[in-house]
C-alpha cells in the first residue's frame, strides 16, 4: 500500500516538474552558458569547494533535460554525463543542500552506472544554483570516493551554499559584462570616441599589472605600453625589438614565444607562458595571448596582445595545489611517517624551497633522528641524528606547539649565533612543523631554504595551515588507531565472554537429557558472535544485509538452497545485531520444520525500499517453498516471538502459513535501521 | 598402563588458559569419543608431547600467556610431529588474520560444538587408515 501510495504522488507532480524544466532551460539560454570553455572564476570556486569540503571531485553541474553538462570541474573527467546519470538531478528540487553519506545505500543512487562502475563515486553533497527569480538551474557539488557518514561539517555546509551563491553572482555578472562587451563593438565602428574608450580600458589594464603590445612582423618592432616595458623590466619607451625578450627568457623556455618565422607564418602560440630572468626579483612568470592581424591576402601583418606577470598566480595556485593534494594525503594515509614525508615534499615543492623532510623526536634529549628527505637538485640530506640546540633555541617554541619560522638564521635571534652551523648545512632559511602525539612532542616536519627567500605573507599563512592541518590530521590518525586496537581488544573480550557463557550453560545443562534447547542456546550465541564479526570487519560502522544474509545461510550449510536479491543497504550496528538474531531463528526454524527441513525445498530472500526522501521503508521477505505443509504452532517459544518482533523489535511483520511454505514480511523504517546507536 | 593399544580412545590434547573453556572443551572431546588430555598453556602441551605418543589431535587456544602462543605451538607441533592434526581457535583473530599451518583448521570463538565434534571424528578417521 505504502509503494502504491508514492506512485501516485509521483503522478501528481509531474505537470509542474515539467514546469521546472522549461523555466530552468529558459534561464540557462539567457545565461548563455552551455558548452562556453573554461573561465578562471568558475574553475576557482570548483577548486575551492573541493579544498573546503576535502573532496577529490568539484563541479559547477547545469542542467538541461537529457544531460548535466560541467562549467567547472575538478577530478573528473567527463565534461558531461546524461541526466540518468546525474545525482544533482535529485538535488534540483530542493532550496538546500542534498548530502548523500553512501551513494552505494540511498536508493535513487545505488544503481547509478557513476556508482556501480568507474569512477564509483561514493559520497555527495550538492548546493542547489538559485537564480535570482527562484529556478534552480543546477548544483555546485562535491564528490568522493569514498563513503563518508560523517557528510559535511557545519562550516563546510555553509560554505558550499555561499560558494554556490557564487556561482550564481558570477553567471549574473557574465551575463551583464557581455552585454556591455556587445555595446563596446557596435560604438567601436560608429564612433569617434573609439580611442578615449580604448585609453581608459588600457589604464584599466595596467591596474591590474596587463601590459599591451603590438608587433610589426614585416620589420620586428614591438609597440609596447609602459605596464609591458615595466613586466620585462625594460626601461619605459616605446618601441623596442620584439626579439629583445631572448635577452632574459630562460633557456628552457625558450622555444615558447614568437620568432621571427614563426610571426611571418603566423604559426606562434597564441597562448604561452614563460619564465624570464630579472635582475632583482629572480625568476618571473610571463603569460602572453596573442592574435594575428592580416592584410587582404590572409598574411600576418600584426602581432597584437597583451602580456601579464603571473608569478604571483602561479605560487598562490602551487599554494592551493598543495592544500588540496595535502586533503588527499591527509585523507589516504596510513601510515604517519610517510604522511609526514609526503605533506613536507608538498610544502617545499609549493615553496620552491631547497629540501623538506621530517624526524622522529626525543624531547628529552632534544635530539632529532632526520629521516630521509626531499631535496632540490644538488642539496645534501640531513638524514641522521641532530641535536636541537647546536642550531639554536627555537626547540622551546616547538615545544609550546608553535610553528617555527626563521625568515634568515643569520639574523633571527634564536639562531644567529648558531648560524654558521645551519648555513654549513644548507640552511638559510628554516620552517618547522611540531606533532604532538597524546600531548608529547615528537614529530618534527620542516622546510628548508639555501638562499635567502623573501617571505610574502600568504606563504607564511600557508605554512601554518598546513602545520595546523598536519598537526589535527596526524593527531586523528593516531586517534583512530588507538581506537581500532581498542575496538579489537573489546571484540576479543566480548567473544571470550560469550565463549564462558556458552561454557556455563553446557555445564549447568549437562545433565539436561534433552540436547535440543542447549544446542538452540549455543547457535543463537554464534549467530551474535557473527553478527560481532561482521560489524568489527566495518569498523562498527553497521553491515551490508547481504552479508548477513549470506552469513547466516552459510553457517547452517544451506547457502546453495537460498536465492537472495535485494539492493546494497547498510543497517547500523544495533540493527545488525538484532537482524543477525533474526535471520539465525528464520533460518533455524526453516532447517527443522520449513523449506529446509527436507532435501528439496528451498527459501528466497529478498528485500527492497519504497517511500519518500525522508521516510524511506525498507521490505524484508523470507519466502519458503518446497518444505512439507506448514501450520501455525500452538506454543510460542523464544524463536517464533524473536521473528514477531520484526527488524527493529517493533512489531511489523506478517507471517503467512501458505500450503506451500512459511512467508514472512517485515518492514521497518530504514532510516531507523541505519541508526548508529 | 593395563589397557591394551586396541581398545584405546585416540587421543586429543586440549590446550586452553581458561579453565572453563578448557573444561567445555574436555567435555566435548569426550563426547566425541576420544580421551582428553589437558593443558593450561603451550609449553605444558610440549612437555605432554614429548613424553605421549598417543596424541592424534592438538585443539588449541591462539591467544595464551606464556612463551609461546598457540600458533607458535602449532608451528612446533606441524616441525616436530608432522602426523599431529590441529585444530586452532580464537576470540581475537579472524580466519582472514590468521596463518593456519598446512592441515590446520580453524574456529571461531564461541565454536559450534556439533562442527567441532565432526571435524574431530573425521580427522581421526582418516588418522586411523
């Protein structure tokens, strides 16, 4: 009746779901949107929702009727996916978020080919795109592939709604500035306004550090704006050769910007990015766009385009390249030594730093035992044992937990009268990470710079976030393990327990001629010990009812005579222990009077879900046949009043005694069933 | 002693720290028809088979104090009396975790009694031929 009674509200929302659809495709043509390449702000918040909420997958997700196409994405690979596909689909009807701890278990999600085959995603979280006027055109989520029933964090689940807001801010602002890029055309061929527009828009340019130039690919000279003279560091004139960038370009870079053939055949890069040379700043990052002007017989006549210092953007998308690799190395570890290895290689490498590395601590020898590094080309390792206070006195602000940052050894008070010692071994410049595990001080994770390194403030941030991020992630590892021994220890505990009592009972009912009621005892304390076995194999999380299906049918030997079918569910560990029970007396009963009891019958298990969102049922059946004709029994025992109680030990089971075998139906709420406690 | 070879049960040496377990497990034995010889702990079970050569089956507890665990004994029972079958059992290992010797078999605590007697009846069967 339940499945019934969804079906037809269904039925009933399908006029205005079509409603939806309509306005919701309306409103992604006025964007003008779809199949647009990338754009850096989009590719931005995807990066960041995936850095917030730890998520190796990111994606701005819109909607049209047959497909979910991707603006933005991060770790995934396919620029669109058909709409039976998509799980934003689910969130679309929804103002808030849509979190789905285990796509394997929630059934719109458990058969969805991105579930059951590659990537077998496996965690979502999706905050719907609101258009100012209400529709929902489609999500910004993230994805894991992993489950995680822990979802989202508050934080997490208030950013992600702010950064889908984003989203929408954005397509409102793309939509209005290409508006204005339509009118700046038009005025462009009517109007004699053309330069004082184009004056200003190249001030605007040079606010934001764009230089221009315009080359003469007959003669090789370069008109360049004073912003473009300022990124080459080239004195401010106007003109100079084009081939006057070779002077300072670094030598493996070399073949990226144009040349002279490569202008006259108009096959330079439009596109490139560069290293130069400077004197003072070292090495600089040079993004160049450019596009060709031809006369009428289609030859290049004109280089033109603008030139951009991107150093800045580089280290801080290094920087958040880093954070997010440290999310995966966080979230994958194993193993706190090669975390802490792995996490220093992503510091440095994100720094352009000289070598980084990790040691074992003794803070009462104030001794550290460096274990192997990574280094720069041409820098040696610290392996080895080193003492604390032959480089200084920053032990006591690791000891108190601080990150330590020594911008120059030889002026830094806490090092400078042990500077030659560092300098010695190719330390100028020092970072330290403390971890602490149950409150000592014992890990050390550190970055070294061999020359002097001039410190923005963003780096220096950085540093600390991934201190503090290494610090709680270690300190959760080492959690987690203690809690898994101790979880083992208590399983190991309880089944001794269990054992004794099976011990009491056999000897207290030795003398008990009838074997029958000790052997029920002894089975109904295996099937708990089972159902043990399992939960400790998930870590206490709950259990597959297809494993305790199968477990059960297994240990009476009758697995070959069942027929089991149902989706992927998981219960939590109260449900399983009390389920486990009451498949071991179906089971039982079905091996002594039922489908079992002979050499032909046979038993189908099954079970499904049904129901709204929120109030998902979850239909148990256990349906013999085959066995000799069955009939109520008059006295109830233990096992017939276990099997009454139903899943949750509420009630809701109909039992049938049908010529042809026992039927039993439980139903129960699967949201209870999940419960953790 | 007086017995004669013939009519004598198979022997099986139960090794458990745990009195009550040890006792449980006697019982079972016997029922199953053989003679149960007990240990508290692996370096008895040594001492026992150094000096019996009646013993057809080795049913031990893994986690036990002392100097060696019941694998470890089990290891020294397949090295030094190859003909021995075992029959190991745990709270704390899963099967999964565990390296049963070659011919070993495994079981879970709590133990399904009527299991256990069959695997002990058919070890001795095949002992016997």
């Amino acid at each position: 009746m339940a499945v019934r009674g969804v079906r037809r509200g269904l039925e009933s929302t399908v006029t205005s779901e079509r409603d939806d659809d309509t306005r919701r495709l309306e409103a992604l043509a006025l964007y003008e949107i779809m199949d647009t390449p990338p754009e850096p702000e989009f590719d931005d918040i995807v990066l960041l929702a995936s850095e917030l909420c730890q998520t190796p997958v990111a994606m701005v997700s819109l909607l049209e009727t047959e497909r979910q196409w991707f603006k933005a994405r991060i770790g995934f690979d396919l620029p669109e996916t058909p709409i039976s596909q998509s799980v934003c689909a689910h969130a679309l009807k929804s103002t808030g978020l849509l979190i789905i701890p285990d796509l394997t278990a929630d059934p719109r999600t458990s058969e969805n080919r991105l579930v059951t085959e590659p990537p077998h995603i496996r965690f979502y979280a999706g905050a719907p795109l609101i258009a100012p006027d209400g529709v929902t055109i489609g999500t910004l989520c993230v994805i894991d592939s992993q489950v995680r029933p822990e979802g989202l964090s508050l934080t997490q689940k208030k950013s992600l709604l702010a950064l889908a807001r984003q989203v929408v801010v954005l397509l409102e602002m793309r939509r209005n500035s290409s508006r204005k890029d339509d009118l700046f055309r038009r005025q462009k061929r009517i109007s004699s306004e053309v330069r004082a527009i184009a004056a200003s828009s190249i001030a605007a340019q040079e606010a934001g550090g764009i230089g221009t130039f315009d080359i003469d690919v007959a003669t090789g000279r370069m008109k360049i704006s004073a912003e473009g003279c300022r990124i080459f560091r080239l004195p401010v004139q106007d003109e100079y050769p084009a081939n006057i960038i070779y002077d300072f370009i670094l030598a493996e870079d070399r073949h990226l910007p144009s040349a002279d053939k490569t202008r006259a055949e108009g096959t330079a890069l439009l596109e490139a990015e560069y290293r130069i040379s400077t004197p003072s700043e070292g090495v600089r990052w040079i993004a160049r766009r450019a596009s060709f002007h031809h006369d009428s017989d289609g030859r290049p006549v004109r280089m033109v385009g603008t030139l951009q210092d991107i150093t800045e953007q580089r280290a801080a998308q290094a920087r958040m390249q880093a954070m997010i690799e440290l999310g995966d190395v966080l979230r994958d570890m194993e193993d706190v030594q090669q975390a802490a290895f792995d996490a220093a290689e992503l510091m440095a490498r994100a720094l352009g730093a000289s070598r980084a590395g990790f040691g074992m601590v003794d803070p009462v020898a104030e001794t550290v035992l460096m274990h192997r590094d990574w280094r720069a080309p041409g820098v040696d390792t610290l392996e080895g044992l080193h003492h604390f206070r032959d480089y200084g006195s920053f032990i006591e602000d690791l000891r108190r937990g601080e990150t330590v940052l020594i911008g120059d050894v030889t002026t830094d008070p806490r090092t400078r009268d042990h500077c030659q010692t560092l300098l010695d071994i190719g330390i100028r410049v020092l970072v330290n990470v403390p971890i602490f595990d149950k409150g000592q001080f014992n890990l050390v994770v550190f970055v070294h710079y061999d020359e002097p390194h001039d410190w923005k403030q963003r780096e220096i941030d950085f540093v600390r976030s991934v201190g503090d991020r290494l610090q709680a992630g270690i300190g959760r590892l080492l959690a987690e393990q203690d809690q898994d021994i101790l979880n083992r220890e208590l399983s190991h505990r309880l089944k001794n327990t269990l054992s004794i009592v099976q011990a009491i009972a056999t000897q207290t009912l030795r003398a008990v001629p009838d074997r029958g009621p000790i052997e029920s005892f002894e089975k109904r304390l295996q099937a708990l010990s089972s159902a043990h076995d399992v939960l400790i194999h998930r870590n206490w999380t709950g259990a597959a009812i297809s494993d305790l299906v199968t477990d059960t049918l297994d240990r009476i030997g009758m697995l070959e005579r069942a027929q089991i079918s149902g989706p992927a569910i998981f219960i939590g560990p109260k449900a399983t222990q009390s389920v486990m029970l009451l498949l071991h007396e179906l089971a039982t009963n079905a091996v002594k009077y039922g489908g079992l009891s002979n050499g032909s019958g046979k038993v189908r298990v099954s079970w499904d879900v049904a129901g709204s969102v929120d109030q998902v049922q979850l239909t148990f059946t256990w349906k013999e046949s085959g066995g000799p004709p069955v009939t109520e029994p008059t006295q109830r025992g233990f096992g017939s009043r276990l099997i009454r109680m139903g899943l949750l030990g509420t009630g809701n089971v109909d039992i049938r005694y049908e010529a042809t075998g026992i039927e039993v139906v439980m139903r129960a709420s699967l949201s209870h069933l999940q419960e953790a406690g | 002693m007086g017995q004669s070879q013939m009519f004598a049960r198979p022997a099986v040496l139960v090794v458990e720290d745990e009195p009550l377990l040890r006792m449980m497990a006697v019982d079972l034995v016997e029922d199953a028809g053989f003679e149960a010889i007990e240990a508290a702990n692996a370096d008895e079970a040594i001492k026992i088979l150094e000096c019996r050569s009646d013993i057809r089956v080795v049913f031990t507890d893994i986690d036990m104090p002392g100097s060696m665990d019941g694998l470890l004994l089990a290891a020294a029972v397949r090295d030094r009396w190859p003909p021995i079958e075992i029959i190991l059992t745990s709270g704390h290992v899963h099967i999964s975790e565990v390296e049963v010797p070659l011919g070993g078999v495994f079981f879970s605590k709590p133990y399904d009694h009527s299991a256990l007697t069959q695997t002990l009846q058919s070890m001795a069967t095949i002992e016997g031929h």
